[in-house]
C-alpha cells in the first residue's frame, strides 16, 4: 500500500514537472518565434529598401543617355547599356558564396589593359582588361578558366577575355556599375 501511495505521489510530480517543462518551452519557443519574426522582419525591410536604392538608380539610368553596366548576380550576366538601349550582353562569373560580389551601385574608378591581382588563395598575373568599380572589385577578363554563368571569382566579376576587351574599349572611368539580383 505504501508503495502505491509513493508511486502515486511520485507519478503526480513527473506529471507535474512535465507539465512545467511543457509550459517553459512554449514560452521559449514563443519567444524564440517572436525575436525571428522581428529579425526577418528587419533584415526583409533593410534588403527591400537596398533593393529600393538600386532600382531607383536603374531607373535613372535608363532615363538618361549615358552608358552603364548592369550585372545580375542571379542570371550571372552582364549588360552593357546606353540609356535605355541594351548594348552588348555577356554571361559572366561572379563571386562565389565565401567570397560574394557586393551588391549596390558603383562606378568604374580606375581601369588598367593588365594587372597583377592577389588576395588570400590567389596570385593571378596579367589579368587583362581591368576595371575596378568597389574597392578591390573589378570587371576583368579571366583567362584561367572557362565556368561562366557560375559564381567561382573572389568577388570580381570574372568575362572571357574577347568580352572584357569589348566592355573596357567601351566604357570609361566614371561609367556606373549596378550590380543587383
């Protein structure tokens, strides 16, 4: 009879303390739902106003008569345009997923017919047809390999070479780069 009693006791405080457990998990679910749900939030109203700045700027773009390049990081093409008007289009290879292209809106701020480019993993001599549009992000041609339409470059955006000697004889220091999804 003692053992019944205890064995009751005790199976009224495991259901007890499971239903503690139950109630202190909904709440740190509910509040870990509320915290993602004000996060995403958050990060959805950043990107769509990013988004915002650079379709504005596109749109000023195509309203004008000045030439300017478009790079779509999901398509992995580049558009050269004037104005309104595609000019010459090119599939291209863009930063890989540890090494990304950066989105925004840029302009081409120093161009050389061949450079030596290194960074962490990578010494490339003679790149051909550079220009440099953010920081050490360029459009450039890539003789060392053959993957376009795929995201494989450190952050560049990677042409053949017969395609990058066309876009650096056409465009100038100055001429706006988009680079968007």
């Amino acid at each position: 009879m003692k053992n019944l009693l205890s064995s009751g006791i005790t199976n009224k405080l495991v259901s007890s303390s499971s239903k503690n457990r139950y109630q202190i998990v909904k709440i740190f679910a509910s509040v870990a739902l509320t915290i993602t749900t004000f996060f995403s939030w958050s990060i959805v109203t950043k990107a769509s106003q990013w988004e915002n700045v650079i379709a504005t700027r596109m749109l000023e773009l195509q309203q004008s008569d000045e030439r300017w390049i478009s790079i779509d990081l999901s398509t992995q093409r580049l558009i050269a345009w004037e104005g309104n008007k595609a000019v010459y289009a090119v599939i291209v290879s863009t930063g890989k997923a540890s090494t990304p292209t950066r989105l925004g809106t840029f302009r081409v701020y120093t161009k050389y017919r061949t450079t030596r480019m290194t960074g962490p993993g990578y010494d490339v001599p003679d790149v051909p047809y550079t220009m440099y549009y953010d920081g050490g992000m360029a459009i450039h041609g890539a003789y060392w390999h053959n993957r376009f339409g795929t995201p494989v470059s450190h952050g560049c955006t990677n042409v053949a070479v017969n395609h990058a000697k066309w876009l650096f004889n056409w465009a100038s220091v100055g001429t706006p780069v988009v680079v968007h999804n």
